[in-house]
C-alpha cells in the first residue's frame, strides 16, 4: 500500500532474515532494581512469540527495549539485522521503525481523536504530504481489517465499547503495513468471548499479512490458540522458550505451576476443540 519516495532510504527487505528480533546480554537496570541479567532471545521472523512470566520480570520492559523506548544498561539488540543505536542515517532508522507496529496495553487511543484519526497519526508521521482523501481510505480499510464496523471511525475513543478499542488500536498498529507487531496485553480485560474473537482475529491476520508477532499476555488460552512458540522470563532471563509440549517437558517449576495449574489445564482442553491451527501442538 506504500510506496517508496525518492526521500526514503532504501526499502528494507525483511525476507531476508531468518530472525525478526536478535537480543543478547540485555541488561536492564532500574536504580537498585536489576530487570534482566544477560537475557538473550532469538525470534524467528514469521512466528507468533509469546512471552510470559511472573510480574515484575520486566516483559514490557524487554518489548520497550526493542522499539527503542527504553535504553538499556548492556546488551545489544537487532531487528531485522540492524541496531538502532548504531544506524547513522536517520532515513534508515526510520524505515527499521516503520516496519513495526506497536499495540499499547489498553489500546492506548488518544482520547481527543476519532479512531480514523487514531490511526492516520503514523500515516501523518511518516507521510506527510498524503493527500487527506487517501489517508482517509487507509483508515476506513484498517477499521474493516480488525472486523470494526464503518461508523466506527468516526467515533471518540470513549464512545467505544473495550473489545473495540482493542480493535482500534490494533488498526492503529496496522497502520503502516508492518513486518513486526507488537502485542502487550492484547485481551486483558475482555470477557471469555470477546478475547477468543480477539485470538481468531490476530492469528489470522498474521497469517494473511505474513505479519511476526510479538505477544506478550497472562491469557493462557491466547497462547493455545495464537503462539507457534512461547518463550518464560524468570530469574531475570529467558529461561526456556519452545512450544507448549517442549516447555511442558522441562521441570521448572513455574513452568509447571504456569502449564499444569487449573487454568493451564483448562487452557488445553478447550484448544482439543479449536481450529485446525490451534488445535496442533505449538
């Protein structure tokens, strides 16, 4: 849907990579506070990640370290083959950011503009001279895309129903067609139904857009239906990352609490009757 300009840098090509996202020896400190301690973490482009861990084991932490919005103490961290920190030509990282989207807990709208302007902000940002007719397009499709009805661009923000928030930040994150998505919390607050659309919804569109994904979420049933992989912070690091069956296969025993508890049982016996790609082993 976007084409280059003769300002742009060069088109970075993301099939080129085997890895969306490389990290390693990231070390986050907040005063006393150390987050994490040598986390290293490779995600493949293409997948579906989820990360999960016990609060405080800096999940949202370690996705702001990646986007750039948190800088950390050591470590260095690639997307799609390139660290921000060393790009010299501004053209260039801005090309790296434009190839992700990011969808803030809660939605993260802002409540001054209508969700069709929500989401034309970084179609503002990185295309200035869009004529207005066009951008106005890009939106309308964006809000079809995540299953929103039509008079929903028009509308603030807080005349949105939660699960429709969700939907328009979600749109919002879309926005620039991105390789790399980043999810945090994605159906934390939604009813049983509504996170299950949300699910459907999310795997779909990774599937159709060739979209990676970053999920981070408490949500056990996302994992089932969405994650190819998932990957468990503790003790300040990556500790295991594979899929539910390898990770069901280790000892630890937060992994065991987390897996095998009620929810975690629950979880995998409502994913026996999911769809055909949920239901496989991930």
């Amino acid at each position: 849907m976007f084409s280059q300009t003769d300002e742009d840098a060069p088109v970075l090509h993301v099939e080129d990579y085997e890895f969306a996202i490389r990290i390693r020896g990231l070390v986050n400190r907040f005063g006393d506070t150390l987050v994490h301690d040598g986390l290293d973490l490779d995600v493949k482009r293409g997948e579906i990640l989820g990360i999960v861990g016990g609060s405080g084991t800096g999940k949202s932490v370690m996705m702001r370290s990646i986007i750039g919005l948190q800088t950390p103490e050591a470590g260095e961290i690639e997307v799609f083959g390139s660290t921000l920190d060393t790009i010299s030509d501004e053209r260039e990282g801005r090309e790296l950011r434009r190839r992700w989207g990011v969808m803030f807990q809660g939605g993260a709208l802002f409540s001054t503009l209508t969700v069709a302007e929500n989401i034309q902000v970084p179609i503002r940002e990185y295309y200035p001279r869009m004529d207005n007719k066009f951008m106005d397009e890009i939106a309308a499709y964006k809000v079809a895309m995540v299953g929103l009805p039509a008079d929903a661009a028009p509308k603030f923000p807080a005349e949105l129903s939660g699960g429709m928030v969700k939907r328009a930040g979600l749109a919002r994150a879309l926005a620039l067609d991105p390789a790399l998505l980043f999810l945090d919390e994605p159906t934390a607050g939604l009813d049983p139904i509504g996170a299950a659309k949300f699910d459907r919804l999310i795997r779909e569109l990774a599937d159709t857009m060739r979209l990676t994904v970053f999920l981070i979420t408490h949500d056990l049933d996302s994992l089932y239906a969405t994650c190819d992989r998932v990957a468990v912070l503790a003790e300040k690091k990556v500790i295991a990352i594979g899929t539910i069956d390898e990770l069901l296969a280790t000892e630890h025993e937060w992994i065991q609490d987390y897996f095998n508890g009620p929810r975690g049982r629950a979880a995998a016996n409502g994913n026996q009757t999911a769809t055909p790609h949920g239901a496989k082993t991930v």
